[in-house]
C-alpha cells in the first residue's frame, strides 16, 4: 500500500475521524456498500478491497472516515500511471453509509483527499461515474466541487448506461476553503 504523510495515520474533526484504511477494516467497508438497498457496487467493491488488502493495488490509497469508532464513509485515490504523465489523480469509491447520508461526511472526505493530492502537487482529479440515476447524488457532489464533465463513454455499463469522466482542476480549485482543523 501506499505510504501517506499524516501525522500519527489519521485525523480528528468533531467527533469524525479519518484514517488509512487497514486490512480489518474490510468488514466495515464493505458495510457501507450493503447499506445501499439494491447493493449496486457491492460485488466489484469486495474484488477491489480484497486485491487492495493483499496489497494488489499499491500504488492506491484508500482512507475510512469513523463516527464514535463506526464506519462510515470511504474515499481513495490513486495516481494515473500512464508514462510521461504528471500529477494526474483519478478518485476511488467515495462512499457513505446510507444511514449516515446527508450529514457532510462525503464532503469531509472529498475535501480531505483533495488536500492530501495539493500537497503532491497534483493537477488533476478524475473520477468515473454513470449515467444510472443512482449516482446523480454523487454527480451534484461533483459539481458542487468544481468538478466538471470531461467525457462520456456511451453504453459502457450497459446498452442504457453511459459511463461520465468528470474532472477537477486544481487551477481553479484555491478559492474552496478548506477547514485547516482537518490538516495533518
Ligand atoms: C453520493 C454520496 C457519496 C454523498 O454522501 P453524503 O455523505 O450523503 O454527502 P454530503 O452529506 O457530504 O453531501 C454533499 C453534497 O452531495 C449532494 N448530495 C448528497 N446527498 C444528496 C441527496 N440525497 N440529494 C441531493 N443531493 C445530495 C449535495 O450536493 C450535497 O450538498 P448539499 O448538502 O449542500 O446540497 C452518498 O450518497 C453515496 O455514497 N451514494 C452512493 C454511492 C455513490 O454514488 N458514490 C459515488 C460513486 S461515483
């Protein structure tokens, strides 16, 4: 796994915590994913965490967010390995509990992976998403961050769903204010 610098491995902001994911977390993650009714990502989420936990995915990070020793939310990142590019991010599973949703713990998340990627000088985020209705919660996320939709990959999922590349550049992200009680 990856390293990260962060001071003692996790941080603390009223009452949340996050912290690098490590290997017996894999039941509380995989928690957040049964929460949601129809389990839309659980089966291809246990194949990433189970390769991510036996150390398949080593140049990915992935942190869990806790509420009083409780799982949840997670986000991860990793970098665009593609040769000859630089400080390209492309984000992982930002998830919520769907019995936690709507109370910031997403933003939190988000907020933080993307101070961790400042400091790596990283000039781009990426994340893939879908067209499926259940992610257009996720997509105002998104654009509530600045991300902006790069790309479409028509009938990817499915011959109904699309898959949608959005992009954040870090150009244009200063001006978000960030809680400096969240920094390492
Ligand atoms: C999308 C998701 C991560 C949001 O998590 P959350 O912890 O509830 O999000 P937050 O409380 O931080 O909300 C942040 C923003 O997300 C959007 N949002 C989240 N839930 C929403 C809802 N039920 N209705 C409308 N907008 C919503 C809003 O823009 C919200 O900002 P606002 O409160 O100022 O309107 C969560 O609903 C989830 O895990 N969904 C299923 C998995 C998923 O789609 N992951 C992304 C895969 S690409």
């Amino acid at each position: 796994m990856a390293k990260l610098t962060l001071h003692s491995n996790s941080i603390v902001l009223r009452g949340r915590m996050i912290r690098i994911a490590k290997k017996d977390d894999l039941e509380g993650i995989m928690a957040i994913f049964k929460s949601w009714p129809k389990s839309y990502d659980y089966e291809s989420a246990q194949s990433y965490y189970k390769n991510f936990f036996d150390g398949k995915h080593d140049a990915d990070v992935v942190f869990v967010l806790e509420k009083e020793g409780e799982i949840v939310g997670t986000a991860g990142y990793c970098l665009e390995q593609s040769e000859g590019v630089k400080g390209i991010y492309w984000l992982n599973w930002l998830y919520t509990s769907q019995h936690h949703k709507c109370k910031g713990y997403a933003s939190t998340l988000l907020d933080f992976v993307i101070e961790q990627l400042k400091k790596k000088n990283a000039r781009k985020l990426f994340v893939n998403t879908s067209s499926h209705k259940f992610y257009k919660n996720a997509i105002r996320l998104y654009v509530k961050f600045g991300f902006e939709e790069e790309g479409c990959l028509e009938k990817f999922y499915s011959e109904s769903e699309h898959q949608i590349i959005f992009g954040l550049d870090f150009k244009m992200i200063q001006k978000i204010p960030f809680d400096s009680s969240l920094s390492a």
